[in-house]
C-alpha cells in the first residue's frame, strides 16, 4: 500500500487533534498566512477602581499554547495572503493622495498632479521584445569579443532572453549596480531640483519657496527585465500647509510638468573615488514621462494609478527575475540563487564591489540580493497622506472590540517561533484560497450592485 505524502499525513494529523477548530479559527483570522508569527503570553484587563478582573485571555489554552498572527510580509512570492493586504492598504494609502479620504481634503483632487515615470540610463543594448525584429544591423559588425552588434529576430515578450545583453562582456555591470546603489539620491535631487525650477519659474528666491507652496509625493520602485530599476510617482503640488493647504495661483500642472522634466535632465550623481573604478557620472534615463492627472477624468483615472502603484509593491526582486526576495551572505549563495545569468553577474559585481573600503558605506554585501538597490519599494513624503501604521490601527480598531472605559489593561507577550508544518501550511493554502474566492463573489454582487469592496 502505496504510503501518503509527508504533508497529507501531517494535516490528517492536525484534523484529528481535539482543538482543531480553534487551530482553523486562528488561521483563518490571519487570512491563511504562509508563514505566521507565533506568539506566547497574557492579556489582563482589571477595573481600574476595584482592581477586579475584567476579562483574562492566556494562550495556554490554545492549541499548541501559542497565538498565531500575520508575518506582514509584502512579497507576494513569501506570503501571498499578506501580499494582498499590503497591496489593499498601499492601493487605500495613494488613493487618498489622488481624491482624500484618510483625514486627506477631497480638494486634493484638483491640484497640480502628475504621473512621473523615471528610467535608469542604459547600460549596454540588451534583447527586446515586440512585434519589431529586436536591434536590427545591416552592417554585421561585431564588438572587441567577437558578438554581433545586432540580433534581427522578433522576440516573444516572456522570451528568457528579453532583457539580457547582446554581449556579456561589453555590458557596464559595475554603472548598473552603482547606480542602483544611488537610485535614492537621484531621486532626492530629482525632488530637490522640482523645487528649485518651480522657485524660479514663479521669480522666487529658492530658499523661500516652502513659504509658498509644498511638494508632496509617493513613489514605487519596479524591476524592468534588463534588471535595472524605475519609479513610478505621483507628484503634487499643494500649498506651504500641505493637503489642507490651496496652491499658489502660478502652481499649475503644466508648471510642475516642465519643472519635472528639467529637473530629470540635469540630475547628476557622483560616485565616490575608487582606484579601481574611477569616479562614474550617475543619471537618469533618457525616458522620462511626467503625465498630467486630473479630476475631470482627462487623463488616467485616479484609481487606475492607485491600483497600478499597488500592484508593484507586492512584488519582490525574485518575483520579475531581477534578484532574489532572500539576502546571500556567502559568494558561494550567489552561484546557487535561481537566476539567469545577467542577473547573477550583476550579484557577482556587487559582491566584489562590497569589497572595497571606498563602497562601504553603501552596504552592497547586505543589498547583493536586490543588485545594490538599497530603498524601500515603496516612498512617500510625509504631507502626501495617511501612513501604514495609521491604516493598520484603524483595522485592528475596526476588529478589536472597544475598551471598556474605566479599566486598565496589562499585556505579556513573547515571540516563540514561526512558520507551518508540512500539514498546516497545506491546510492554510486552502484556507487563503477559499477567501480569495470568497473576496471575488462579493466583489461580482457589489459591481452588480453599484458599490464596490474596499
């Protein structure tokens, strides 16, 4: 008789345990998270007159005496339960710039606002995809290592080679990874040099332009499939005040336009000197959009944009072939990371350029996996509008039941391990697959309906 798989057995194990409906219970509260924090200790609320105790909660009389909660992972490719919450509260967070809501005034809506798209520069010419002959050469010239210059077939867009470089050996493997390692201060002078042109444009002193008026923004950075990072942001103009606060009359969208435009031309980055190196010129792309948004519905809708940021977030490098979601510490992790060969060459260049004394501050050994890029997916200035953290407590407000007043609550927690059995983390994959479902059906009887599901 042919034996179950270890997994099958491990679930028929936990089915059969007599607290096995409180175990469903728990999962089912983290959404059928795929790696879930497990949690030990005591909730006690006393009235704060008497002493009295109100109610007491003590994990010791939960299935394995522990609770389980979220790991709050973004990466879809880790946990995709908490992927979709972290894609819902970053769709609710960028939303709420664009049309208010959040503690945000709808008046947002009808400022000066773009969708600004940033490229990197181009490290060497790498195989397209399209409906064109990719790098078509008459010529047939070949480089100093013997490859052609141009390539002539049509590559399908999930073509393995889209993105790779026609020569290896001609591709500027250390400008990719350093620029990457400077991604995050082109994008400060890029906001810096909004600020200036937009200051000058309107015959200010630059110094005083927070006098007048404020810039507020939210970016996400996306992995391209030659590897190299752009960001996509949502720019507004608003009045010195923030949200709450009317630009000034010479604040239109085709001012700031022109001041995103300028200001992406004349970036410019150095890198520190190395003997090794040199110093490189870092800058953007030749490719820059600035998209005007506006509320009258010329131009991308709103929640277009807002679902479009969202998506990207939940990607990791791994999951668009650019990197990996999990950090290397050894050389030896970058030969064994599942990656093509463009990709674990530019893991191999920052890995050696971690090595020397005059990158060290920019920390490439811990950035390997994500090719030196060293910010988070996700940014945004602080006036733009809600945080996280604010969108987080107003759901656990909206589950948790309110405190009762006149009493005072001690809590004791301590972290005691993670993650599933073969078993439980079969049993949590139907459970995140059931509320997906489920999430869809309410979703087709709200469209139906009129309405729409937050």
């Amino acid at each position: 008789m042919r034996q179950l798989p270890e997994a099958d057995r491990d679930a028929i194990r936990i089915a059969q345990d007599p607290q096995f409906a409180r175990w469903l219970a728990q999962i089912t509260a983290t959404g059928g998270c795929a790696h879930p924090i497990h949690l030990s200790g005591s909730t006690t609320t006393l009235d704060a007159t008497s002493g009295e105790i109100v109610h007491h909660y003590d994990t010791r009389t939960e299935p394995g005496e522990r609770l389980s909660v979220r790991c709050r992972n973004r990466r879809a490719t880790v946990c995709a339960p908490c992927s979709r919450l972290h894609a819902g509260d970053t769709y609710h967070l960028v939303r709420a710039g664009l049309t208010g809501g959040k503690n945000v005034p709808a008046t947002v809506q009808h400022r000066p606002r773009l969708f600004v798209t940033l490229t990197a520069p181009s490290f060497g010419p790498v195989h397209r995809a399209g409906e064109d002959r990719c790098r078509p050469r008459r010529d047939g010239g070949k480089c100093d290592h013997g490859r052609r210059f141009g390539c002539g077939a049509v590559h399908a867009p999930d073509a393995p080679v889209v993105g790779q470089p026609l020569c290896a050996d001609c591709y500027d493997y250390t400008a990719h990874v350093l620029w990457h390692a400077h991604a995050g201060k082109l994008w400060d002078r890029f906001v810096i040099g909004v600020r200036r042109q937009l200051a000058t444009s309107a015959d200010l002193v630059q110094s005083r332009f927070p006098d007048h008026a404020r810039l507020s923004f939210a970016r996400v950075a996306e992995y391209q499939r030659r590897a190299a990072v752009h960001v996509h942001a949502i720019v507004r103009l608003d009045g010195p005040n923030g949200p709450t606060d009317e630009p000034p009359a010479w604040g239109t969208v085709e001012r700031l336009a022109d001041a995103a435009r300028a200001s992406a031309r004349r970036v410019l980055v150095r890198t520190p000197y190395s003997p090794a190196v040199g110093e490189l010129a870092l800058h953007w792309g030749d490719q820059i959009d600035t998209r005007p948004l506006h509320a009258d519905g010329d131009g991308p809708d709103d929640d277009a944009v807002a679902a479009y940021v969202a998506k990207y977030v939940t990607k990791g490098a791994g999951e668009t072939g650019a990197g990996t979601d999990h950090r290397v510490t050894t050389w030896d992790d970058i030969a064994a990371a599942p990656v093509n060969e463009h990709v674990r060459n530019l893991m191999r260049t920052c890995w050696r350029l971690g090595a020397l004394c005059e990158y060290a501050p920019l920390h490439l050994h811990a950035w390997t996996h994500t090719l030196g890029y060293r910010g988070h997916i996700l940014t945004k200035s602080r006036a733009y509008s809600t945080t996280y953290a604010a969108l987080r407590a107003e759901r656990a407000e909206h589950i948790q039941q309110e405190p009762m007043p006149g009493t005072v609550t001690y809590a004791q927690w301590r972290y005691v391990g993670s993650g599933h059995t073969p078993g439980a983390a079969l049993i949590a994959a139907g459970i995140a697959e059931d509320l997906v479902v489920s999430r869809g059906f309410r979703q087709e009887a709200a469209t139906d309906q009129g309405g729409c599901i937050g």
